[in-house]
C-alpha cells in the first residue's frame, strides 16, 4: 500500500487456501493496546490461511485419489477418448464430499473453537480501544471547552 494510506489493504485471494489476505495499517503512534489488537488480528489471519490452505490441499488430494479409484473400478481412464478429464456423476462425488467432511469432523470442530477464541479475543481487545479513545476524545473536548 502507498505511504499515505490509513486503512488495511486486501489483496486477492490466495491461490492455496482461498482466504483474501490483509495488509494492516500501522498508525505512527500507535499504543501498546492497539499493537495487540493488530497482532491478535495478524495472527487470526495467518492461522486461518494456515489451516485453509492445509485443508483445500488435503481436499484436492483425496478427490482426484476418490475419482481415479472409482474410475479405475469402471475399468475406465482419468482422460476420455478425445481427452477431456473424466468426471464423476454427481451422486457418487456426494459420497466423497460426505465421507470428507465426516473424517475431518473433529479437525473442524477443533478450528471453529479456535476460531471463536480467536474472535473473541479481538472483539475484546476491540471494545478497550474503542473505550480508551472515547475517553480521550471526552477529555480533549472538556479540555477545548473549558479554554
């Protein structure tokens, strides 16, 4: 991002795990209250890119294993006649999608709870800077007001 930005940049999606990453805007001076808030935010991001990428690769691996194996059990090829990547109907790639999201069952219910710790953290960090610059926007105005 440019140096006279004051917001968070997004770029585009990552190629791996989908998720659109953040630049965080760094104020000047900014307090001990808001680097951690940043930070936690930061690593909120990296977890969830870590996790997502692991997950999609996993994914992509176990659906071109389940298509081949189900292919080669037709007796039938990865690639048809006139070369076109051979597909699976949509019922039998529903057995694959169910049996994938019940064997990572645990490693999502794992994550959500990770997540949720995660965003309440940064919710909290949130609510006290938003608390400690209301309160030095009351004093800056009583101040003015009484000059």
């Amino acid at each position: 991002p440019p140096a006279h930005s004051h917001s968070d940049w997004i770029g585009p999606p990552d190629k791996h795990s989908n998720l659109r990453p953040v630049i965080f805007y760094v104020p000047p001076q900014e307090s001990a209250l808001e680097r951690r808030l940043r930070e936690a935010r930061q690593e909120a991001q990296a977890s969830n890119q870590r996790f997502w990428a692991r997950h999609n690769r996993a994914f992509l691996q176990e659906k071109e294993e389940f298509i081949y194996s189900r292919l080669k059990a037709k007796g039938l090829e990865m690639r048809d006649e006139s070369g076109q990547k051979a597909t699976l109907n949509a019922e039998e790639m529903a057995d694959f999608y169910k049996d994938f999201l019940n064997k990572n069952l645990k490693k999502h219910l794992q994550y959500n709870r990770d997540w949720y710790k995660r965003n309440f953290r940064i919710t909290f960090l949130m609510g006290q800077v938003a608390l400690v610059r209301a309160l030095r926007w009351l004093r800056w105005r009583k101040k003015n007001v009484e000059q």
